[in-house]
C-alpha cells in the first residue's frame, strides 16, 4: 500500500491532474450524491448510482478505469456500499437476500496485460474493506472472462453489444456459486449485456438471486 501511494503520487508530479479532477477528489460521498445526475430506474435486477451522460461522472469513471486513482476508487466504494446495504437490508426482508457473494466484472487477459488491473476488482476490493459486518462474502475470481471481447464503449448498436458478450464468461468452480445469491460489480453498465452474460452464467451455474449494480449508467 506504501509503494503504490508513493507510485501513485509520482505518476500525479509527471503528469499533474485537470482541476476538474482534483475538485471531484475533493467532494465526500454525500456531496457526490448531491451534485452528480442520478441514473433512471433499471428495473428489480440492476442498480445504477449516477447517470453516465453527467460529464463529470465520465470524469470519476475514466479516472478510475484508466488512472487507477485510489482516492476516485475510495469514495465511490462509500457509495456503492451504502447502496447494497440498504438494498441487502430490503432484499432480506422480502427475497430472503442474505449472505450474498459479491463478484467484479472480470476482464480478459489481454485487458489486464494492457491496463495493468481491473478497475471493477479495484472498486470490489474498496467495497468489501467496508464490510465490518461480514454482509457478504467477496471472491474476486468466481467469474472468469473466457473470450476476449471489443470494448462496449465502441459498439453502438445493441444487438450487436450483446453478440460481443455473450458466452464470454465463466463460473469457475459451479459449486461455489451453487444455491447462493450473488451481487455483481461493475463501473458502467450500458446497454446491459456484460450484467446478461454474467447472469447467464452465474445462473448455468445454480446461483439463486443475483444483483447487478453499477456505477454509472
């Protein structure tokens, strides 16, 4: 943690951040909430916290996708945990949510090789660091990307997003996933077919109830 904040603070004197940037740094949790657009209602299976439209919410996703930026990561996890607690606690009561795993977007080899990590994983590891309480179990490596596939982001047609997904990924071991319910993590949800094909998977799989959530939509 010592060499990658003085890593990370190396690479910020060579190439110094936008002030857009330092000033969203600088926002807590709550003012983030406050001053970034909501996302619209996705329906019972996926959450998404801001509205990706929001240039300033493109900004705090680009950071933390491509800039690895710790602080970025920090207070987005704050988010995104208050948000599955407070569903946990709603879900429990209704579905019988409880003892969920919580599972990153995996990117394939080639992504990671390119980028260095995955920023889901980075998000994920922030999100479970604030589990005092032991809400849910954390595994990192249950879902597996088995096929390489184009970024999302450069497919424009719908159809065709969901062809680049689908059968890309893979449970790992199927009895881990078996009869558990499962929160799903990832930074951009947009048309939904990343989230589809992890659910087919996970429910190929045996998982029960699964819970996809994001942080921009």
């Amino acid at each position: 943690m010592i060499l990658q904040t003085i890593f990370s603070s190396f690479v910020d004197f060579l190439f110094p951040k936008a002030l857009n940037v330092l000033k969203l740094e600088s926002l807590t949790p709550s003012e983030l909430l406050l001053k970034l657009a909501p996302a619209k209602d996705l329906g019972n299976e996926t959450l998404a916290i801001f509205n990706y439209a929001d240039p300033n919410v493109r900004t705090l996703i680009w950071e933390l996708k491509y800039r690895k930026n710790l602080k970025i990561a920090r207070s987005l996890a704050i988010v995104l945990f208050d948000v599955i607690k407070t569903e946990m606690a709603e879900r429990t009561l209704f579905d019988n949510f409880v003892n969920p795993i919580l599972i990153p977007i995996p990117i394939s080899y080639e992504r990671r090789r390119e980028r260095g990590y995955n920023q889901t994983e980075l998000l994920s590891l922030e999100v479970k660091k604030l589990d005092k309480e032991d809400l849910f179990d954390y595994s990192p490596d249950m879902l597996k990307k088995i096929r390489h596939t184009n970024s999302q982001t450069l497919i424009k047609n719908k159809k065709e997003r969901m062809e680049n997904t689908q059968g890309s990924m893979k449970v790992v071991d199927p009895e881990l996933a078996k009869g558990r319910n499962v929160i799903v993590i990832d930074d951009v949800a947009t048309t939904g077919a990343t989230f589809s094909d992890a659910r087919r998977a996970l429910r190929e799989s045996g998982a029960k109830k699964i819970l996809c959530v994001s942080i921009a939509h």
